[in-house]
C-alpha cells in the first residue's frame, strides 16, 4: 500500500494558504478556526411563495455578504461554501411544482423536507410527484447559484480566480425503486456527480472533458491553480491542462467501494457491480446511462 497522502487542508497549511468556509452543516470542517469558518443555521423550514424566501436562497445571500467581507485579504487564498443542497429543505414555491405538470396530472406533492429515509415507490404517478419536487428543488438552487457566481465574478473583477461546482452524493429519485438520499447503493445516480470550472472574466468556452475523474482530481486541480506541487502519494491528476487544450492522460477505470462493501468498476465502456450478497451485474456505458439493462448474462 501507498502512504496515505496529505489532505488539501493540511498540505495548503504547510504552505500557509489562508483558508476560509462557509457552511450550513456544522459537521462540515471542524478542524477550521472560528475565525475561518462561518456555519450559517439553516432557515426554518416551510412552504415558500417566492424563490428569495427559499432556505437556498437566503443562505447564498448570507454567503455573498461574507464573502465581501472576507474580500481585501482573499487573494492566493482558498473559500471553500458548502451547502447541503438537494439534501436541505425541497421549500420551492408551489407554483414551481405546478408548471412542471400536465393538467392530468395529480397535485403536486406538500412537502418541505427532502425525503432522505429510503422509500419504496411503485405507483408511477408517485414517483412522478417526487421527481417534480426534485426538480423544482433544482431550479432554485440553478436560479440562487447563478446569482451567487454573478456576486463571485463582481468581487473577483480586481484578480485571477477559479469557481468550481461540484457535489459529494447524488440523490435516488427511483431509478432502481427506491427513493430517498440514505439509498447508499453504488449506481450512476448516486456516483455520477457534476463538476463545473470556471475562470472568472474568462469568457472563452472551454470543452467538456470526458474522462473518469474521481474526487482526488479535485484536490491536485485546485493545488495545481495555486501553483503548489502534489505529492507523489497522491491519486489525484489535474485538469487544467485539458481545459486549456492540451492532451491528458485520461483513467482508463475508477472504482468505488459502498457502505456495504458493494463494489462498482467503471471504465469508458462498461460498469461492473457487484452487491453484498456477490450478484453481478454488467451495463454498457454510455449508453445505458442509468443502468437498466444488465447484461451480464451474456457477456
């Protein structure tokens, strides 16, 4: 086995990187001082009539206002804002939810609170209400942080800076029959997660990079931007280079290992699962992008 490598946190503090974040979830960064981190209480959560009024909302507006305060001292350093989105309050107005349905289709579903306990849902209309406030959910928070990136993009006018978005865990919305955010099984709708860059004032399109990328790649990116050097320990492979256009060597596979030790390879042709109980399963990827079609059995 390899050495374990050093955390972002410990190798920027090596280098005195100032560190800064901000939060809605007090689990999040314990190891950062009071002064450095900032946890915002969530709002109460309740029905909203207006997207302002969302708990997304107004803890994107908190973060602004710290950010600005944070701003004359903020250069070369690293800020990091961790929302629980999708897995805080589903608060969207509901109009939202409305205007994403037909006329035949039932009311929308009264509920607040994301549905994180895992339900079994077969009743297709249902399933249908759940995805509609999911999705109304992602409106807002797309809506917030376009505000948000905006506010960035001002504040950072006077220097260089890199936006990343990114998530830790994708949501079970029945894809494979069960709804709710505890659904720890490893399949793309929980492990297939969004990573966005963005150079501020940069307004030329940059292509999509469509190699595996795991978490760690986060970690050398952002070192990489700073100019601090990775250590050999480290998994991680930056890709800035890629946005610029240059070549890189992409992961020929990933892997990930669940909660149960459930096992997932993926390469750019296939993903291979195996569950607790040792059944295998096999889907052609791209194409079977949410793992409908086991083929195991014939190949």
């Amino acid at each position: 086995f390899r050495e374990q490598s050093k955390s972002i946190y410990e190798l920027l503090g090596d280098h005195q990187t100032p560190m800064r974040l901000i939060t809605d979830e007090p689990s999040v960064g314990v190891k950062f001082s009071d002064d450095d981190r900032l946890v915002l209480e969530p709002c109460v959560v309740e029905e909203t009539s207006n997207v302002l009024e969302t708990d997304f909302a107004q803890f994107c507006s908190r973060a602004i206002a710290q950010l600005e305060s944070w701003h004359d001292d903020g250069a070369g350093s690293l800020t990091w804002i961790h929302s629980r989105g999708l897995y805080g309050a589903w608060d969207a107005p509901q109009q939202l939810r409305s205007e994403l349905l037909e006329e035949e289709d039932p009311e929308p579903l009264d509920i607040v609170e994301a549905p994180r306990e895992i339900v079994a849902v077969e009743d297709p209309d249902q399933l249908l209400l759940y995805r509609t406030a999911y999705a109304a959910q992602l409106a807002v928070i797309d809506s917030c942080f376009g505000a948000l990136a905006h506010s960035i993009e001002e504040l950072m006018s006077d220097r260089e800076a890199l936006v990343m978005l990114t998530g830790s865990s994708g949501f079970a919305l029945g894809e494979h029959g069960q709804i709710g955010g505890d659904d720890c099984r490893l399949h793309s709708e929980r492990i297939h997660l969004p990573w966005l860059l963005h150079v501020c004032d940069d307004h030329v399109p940059r292509p999509r990079l469509r190699g595996l990328v795991q978490p760690a790649d986060i970690q050398a990116t952002v070192l990489d931007w700073l100019g601090i050097e990775t250590s050999p320990a480290c998994d991680g492979q930056s890709i800035l280079p890629g946005l610029e256009g240059e070549a890189i060597a992409h992961r020929e596979l990933a892997v990930a290992v669940g909660e149960q030790q459930e096992q997932a390879i993926i390469t750019p042709a296939w993903m291979l699962r195996r569950d607790s109980s040792a059944a295998t399963e096999l889907y052609v990827k791209p194409d079977d992008r949410w793992e409908h079609n086991n083929v195991a059995v014939r190949c």
